[in-house]
DNA sequence: CATGAATGAGCTTTCATTCAT
DNA sequence: TATGAATGAAAGCTCATTCAT
C-alpha cells in the first residue's frame, strides 16, 4: 500500500501562515481562507492537518512556546551557579525576543486574551520548569528572594515581553548597552 | 415638544457590555448582536452612538486608560519627592489593578494584540506623562537611573500587569505583604 | 417604538420555498441558498424566522401536517354514525391527495425518512386522534374489527398514499370511478 | 504476476455500510468519508467499484430490491392457485419485513423520496412482475376485482410497508395472529 | 487494485451594518 | 432617538471526487 504521506511542510507553512496573519492582523482578522491562501493551499487541506480553527491555533501556541524553551535553556546546565545559569537563560530570552520578534509577539497575544485553550496554556506553562527549579536553588542557597515564582517572574523575564513589544512599535532598540541594564535591573529585582 | 438626546446611560451600557464580552470571550468572540442584547438595546442602536465596531472598541480603549490614568494620579502632586510620588502612582496603579480586574485585563488585551487602531493607542499613552516627568525629574536629581522610560516602564509598572493576570488565572493572590515585595522590586529596579 | 415586523409572508414564502425544494430534489439537494433564492429573501433571513434547517423543516413538517388534518376532519362530527364518519375523513383526505399532490408528497418523504426530529413526529401524530377515536366507537358498536389502530391505518388510509405516489410518477389517475373502488376496499379491510 | 481482481466483499462491504448510514441518518448524512470508513476501505476505493454517489446508491437499490423480490417469490410457482399462490407471496413479503427492517426501511426510503435515478426505479419495478401476473390470472378467473394493478397493490401489498416502519418506530409488533388478521385485510381488499 | 492526501465547490450559519418605520 | 427586520459578504467547515504513489 504506497500512498502519499502528510506533508510536514505543509503543516508547517499553515502553522507559519497562522502566526504571521494572527500577529499582524490578530485572531478575528486571520480567517482560514487567508491562512490557506498564504500557506498555499486549499481551505480544506487545513483540516487534515488540524481539527479545527481553534486546534491549528493551540497547536501553534504550544510549538511556538516549546521552540522557544528550547532556546531559553539551550547552553544552559542545571549544574551551573545560580547567578551564572539566571544569565546565561535570560540572555537566552532576550535574544530570542528580539531575534523572533513574529515568534515573541505572538505568544505575548496568546498570553494576554482567551484565544487559547485553558489547557493548552497549562501545557504551555511547563515549559519554564528549569527556571523555576533554578529559582527553588537560588533560594535554598540564599541568593534569590524568598518569594514565590510569579513575583520572580514578572520582574526578571516579563520586562522583555515590553521592550520587545517596545522595539517593535516604537523607535527603541534593545542594543548591548541597554540589555546589559535590563539584565542588571532583572538581577537586581530578584536577588537578595 | 420634547427633544431626546443620546442617552449617556446606553453609551455607559454599550462599553460595559463590550468590555466584558471581549474580556471573557476576546474580540473574536464579541459580535455586535451580543453586545447589544446585553447592554439591552438593538444593534442598529450601537451605530448612534458609535461609527462602528472599531470605533467602539476604540472609545472603550481610550475610557477604559483614561479612567485608569485618572485613577493612578490621584493623590500625587508633582512637588513631591520622587520616592514618594512614584510610591503613590505604584500604589495607586496596583490597587486599581486588584479592584478593577476587568478593565486591567481589557487593557492588557489592547497593548498585546492589533485589536486598537494605532492612533487610538498613540493617544492613550498620553495618560501616563506624569509618570514619565517625575522620572525625568528623578534622573537630574540623580536618584533614578538614567536611562529611557521604556525600560523604566518595563521594570516599573509592567510586571503589575504580570501579576495581575497571574492573580486572575492562577491562585495566587498579592496581597499586602507580596504588595511590599512587588513595590521594593519595582524600586530596586529603576533607583540609582 | 416604531418598527418594521417580521412578516408573516416571508415566512410563508420561505416555508413554500422548502416544500417545493425538498419534494423535488429531496432534503439533501435543498441548499439554503436555493431557498432563499427561490424565496426571494437573503439567506440570512431564513435565521430570522427559523434557528437552522432543521427547525425550518420541522416546523414546515408539522404546519403542513396540521393543514392536513384541518382538511381531513372538514364537515366530520363526532356525533356521525360510524361509517359516514369514516367515508367522509376518507374522501377529505382523498381529495387532499389529489388535489395537494406537493404537500402529500412531502409528508410521505417526512413519515418515510429521518429527516424529521422524533419529537416533531410526535406531535404531528397527534392530529388524527378524531379518527382513532371514531374506530373505537366502531370497535365498541361492533362495526370496525377489534384490531390495534396501526393495522387499521395500514389498510384504511396509507394505501391513499400509494396512489398518490403512482398518479404523480405514473400514468395512473384516481378518477371517481376508482376512488370508489378504492373507498370500498379501505371499508372492506376494517369492517367487521 | 498476480493479477488482482476487484474484492466482491469490498463490494459488498460498501453496500452494506450505505444502507445502514442512509437507513440511520438519511441520505443526507451520509457522506462517502463516512461510508467509506464503516466499510473499512479508503474513499478513493469506492470510486473503484461505484461510478459515483448515485451510482452507489442506485446500485444498492436494485441490489436490495432483487433480493427483496427473489424472497418474495420463493417456493411460489405459477402452476398454484390463485389464492395459495398470493398466500405464498404475502407472507414471503410480510417475513422479510419482519426480518430484514433495515433493508425494508431503504427500500420504503428510495420509493418515497427523489433519491433514485428515474431509470433505476422503473428498472426495480419489474421485479413485482409475477405478483402481477398472478393477479392477471386471478381476474380471468374471476376471483380477484378487475381493477387496475396499483390499486391492488396498494391494498395487498404496500401495507406491509406501513406495519414495519411501525414496528421499527413505535410499540407495536406484528405477531402471527396480527399477520393472520392483515393477510386477511389484504385478501379481502383484492379479491371478489 | 488500493490508498490517504488533496482539493474546489459549496454547505450552513454568522457577522457588521443598513433599512424602514 | 430607537428599533427589529433585513441583508450581502464572508466565516468555518464538509463534501464528493481526484491525484499521486
């Protein structure tokens, strides 16, 4: 029995196609046709690929956030000192933000509005584990706040989701000097 | 002969009912009809008091930040020192975010997706000139860091936002005692 | 609080649509669109006056069906003897099948498909309750066989159906000289 | 080299998979995926063995229909009596409702409802042939009413029709005491 | 022969907006 | 002003059928 096989690519380009039409025109301005016609195909070829509207956007939420985990962890080892593995992944996650901006602003939209499943973000949030671990280590050492991760997180990597958002509407850049600040004042907020 | 007049009541009840569908449902999710059965009138008579969907959601924008505006202000004057006066606004920014969740939210909604005409946007960052006077104010008396409001804000006010939504969603709660943490973070992060 | 209200043609004109429609392309070739059209209103229209196809052809179903009954029962009293009562149900609905080939049609596809809910086939079974009751008082005045209601019907009235069904796809016609014979068979089979 | 020939089970699977969809949701529920996926065959195979939907459809017509009219006419032969020939044929029919209400129901579906080509529909009448022949011979003989065929048939006969969708639908069961009162109703309905 | 992917056409339904009163 | 009816356009999705293997 030999028979064509699902495209990966396809899947990829709806998915590609998805986040550039949410991000510029957001979730009531992307209609499916529009998606299949940027991905180049058929509007019914998208429901081989995903069960529905709300399926292909979940599905992207969650690709989207594991790639970038993937990068925020990268080069990073559980072994390394606290202050030393804290840069190395919010160095990880400034870049990201400003290397994928499309990427970045689109999960800023999923964070932000009901678009996606109550369960997809959970299954979303576990991609942060290695942080919070890290975190749990920094206190049990002394060196971070005894406070509990959502205070952690709002002052040591929400900050970039703005200046990102910043640096993509507004005339402002991220350049090395003012990163280093915002690393600094990251540091700052959450170490003892 | 009597002359009616467009009715603030129906305005006030037409942004209610937009606020709170597009909250819990996103604006997606937030049809005309719906909006009108819940502010209990006919959709045509949305179109009298709004030139259409978008601007609707416009206004709400501008209100919604002009209210909050007015509501992070009071009690500040800008002869205050800068501690206290950004103490005030912090206080004053988080408070309203705890008692007033929906608007919070609704706003968050706006800054993070294409859902407000950009000229609506440009207008309601107005509201926050206080807050970016007294840090210009803080810079030359050498006790805020000397560095652009983006980042400041990002720092700052920002994580609020964060916290917010994570006190909405998750079980978390900022009460005082967090409050405190939150306010020192905020300091830590813009003060010399 | 002038208004424009909802007219009792269209819905007339969009009930008739469908009848015409669904007797002659059958449920699965009777697109909205062509119902509208065939109407003369908007598509959208249909939802003003029906929730979606299916209520639209339930509700055709049993407004047709009353119809039907109303025309079954004209000139009939209960306080008739038995078999006049009975020869004069029998040539009302004769008559109407002869004379209302579409609507007897569309029933015979409603009673012979799952097009119609359970629940409106319910209610549209109640209307012949008056013949049902007249067959009782047969039983009980020994004239009608002792037999349950449904076999009645199959020989007394459903064959009508059959006729019908032949005089419109065949060249058959039930002149007068055949509804009496037809008559007289239908009384044979449920006399004692 | 093997040469692979068309499956007759695949056929018949497919056969088998229309008539109970069409039977359980009408034809207009009954899509080629889903016939397809109850056959256990892929959708493009059915375009192998049927030409297209109505071809399907209409082949499954005269499929049931002849093996309807083969029980029909078992152990009947022309050599019988009128009346013990009838007998035979009316009860052959009566079993075969009883015992095969899924293909009686398609069968009472395509005869009263557009869903069959013209031709096949005329092509399935033939099979009746030898009912009507009997009963050609019963009027020469002067034992059944010299009245036109439909007539006949629509009280002898299409009864039956009647009883089994009741059976099917309501609380209502056609035992051999019933059957023998309806073979009566039918015979008295036809003969002299 | 057999397949699962792929599709254009078309389905039912909803939408933002306008009409007529 | 205020309305519910009315609507063209378009939404999400399904369908019968074909393609490429």
């Amino acid at each position: 029995m030999v028979t064509r096989v699902k495209s990966p690519d396809k899947r990829k380009a709806l998915l590609k196609a998805t986040l550039s039409l949410v991000n510029n025109n957001g979730f009531h301005a992307a209609p499916m046709s529009k998606i299949a016609k940027l991905a180049n195909v058929s509007p019914a070829t998208i429901y081989i690929y995903f069960k529905n509207k709300q399926d292909l956007i979940n599905q992207l939420y969650l690709e989207v956030k594991s790639a970038f985990s993937e990068h925020a962890f990268q080069n990073f080892s559980e072994e390394m000192p606290v202050k030393k593995g804290f840069e190395i992944i919010w160095n990880n996650i400034a870049n990201y933000k400003i290397d994928q901006p499309e990427e970045s602003n689109f999960l800023s939209q999923c964070d932000n509005t009901p678009m996606i499943d109550e369960k997809s973000r959970q299954e979303g949030l576990k991609n942060i584990e290695p942080l919070l671990k890290l975190w749990e280590r920094g206190k049990s050492e002394g060196i971070i706040k005894d406070v509990c991760p959502y205070i952690l997180y709002a002052y040591a990597i929400y900050p970039l989701a703005f200046l990102m958002t910043a640096q993509q509407r507004e005339d402002f850049e991220l350049k090395e000097d003012l990163k280093a600040i915002a690393f600094q004042a990251a540091w700052d907020s959450i170490r003892i």
